[in-house]
C-alpha cells in the first residue's frame, strides 16, 4: 500500500513559479514510475509528467520547457517544478504511481491557480 500526499499548491500570477511536492509512504518507492496528472473544471484529467522507476522523463506538449518533473528515492518524494505559469496551467494537480497495472496510487491533489 502507498499513500501519497502533495503539497505546494496556491495562487500564482502569470509568469510565476510553483514547486509541487509529492511524498509517499510505504516501500518500494524506487520502482514505481510517478506521474503527475492535472484537471481543470470541466475537462478530463490529463497526463503532464512522468518520471519512470529509471529515470525517464516525459511531458505533455502543453507544458514542454516550463515543467520539470524529477524524483528523490532516499526521500521517497517526486517534484513537478512549474516555470512560466499560465492561466491555462490552473487545475487540481495529482500525483500518481504506478507500479504495475493492477497497482497504481493517487494522491489527493493540489490547487494550483494562476491569476493575476
């Protein structure tokens, strides 16, 4: 079992900056491929970020160059760095792991909101 709990959410102006934290409980952390998920009201929750058990990483075109999502084993947490934030970036953010199909954990989620 994995618990996950994200933190560094909040109101941002365009242009800014966030870190969004993910810390997880249980063990095993270093094999799970994490992502980050986000949804905006009224859309579908959308796949942003992936860092895999490996070190891979991937993004969604939407948020290509401004995010950056990186991982801490001895920490058991996963980052999503958000530079040059826009209105469009505002949605609740979600962690997620997956260890195999028939295993995979989400976190609670975190608002993140850009306005000026």
């Amino acid at each position: 079992q994995v618990q996950l709990v994200e933190s560094g959410g909040g109101l941002v102006q365009p242009g800014g900056s966030l870190r969004l934290s993910c810390a997880a409980s249980g063990s095993r952390f270093s094999l799970y491929d994490m992502n980050w998920y986000r949804q905006a009201p009224g859309r579908q929750r959308e796949l942003v970020a992936v860092v895999t058990s490996g070190g891979n990483t991937d993004y969604a075109d939407s948020v290509k160059g401004r995010f950056t999502i990186s991982r801490d084993n001895a920490k058991k947490t996963v980052y999503l760095q958000m530079n040059s934030l826009k209105p469009e970036d505002t949605a609740v953010y979600y962690c997620n792991a997956v260890l195999s199909i028939s295993l995979k954990y989400w976190g609670q989620g975190t608002q993140v909101t850009v306005s000026s």
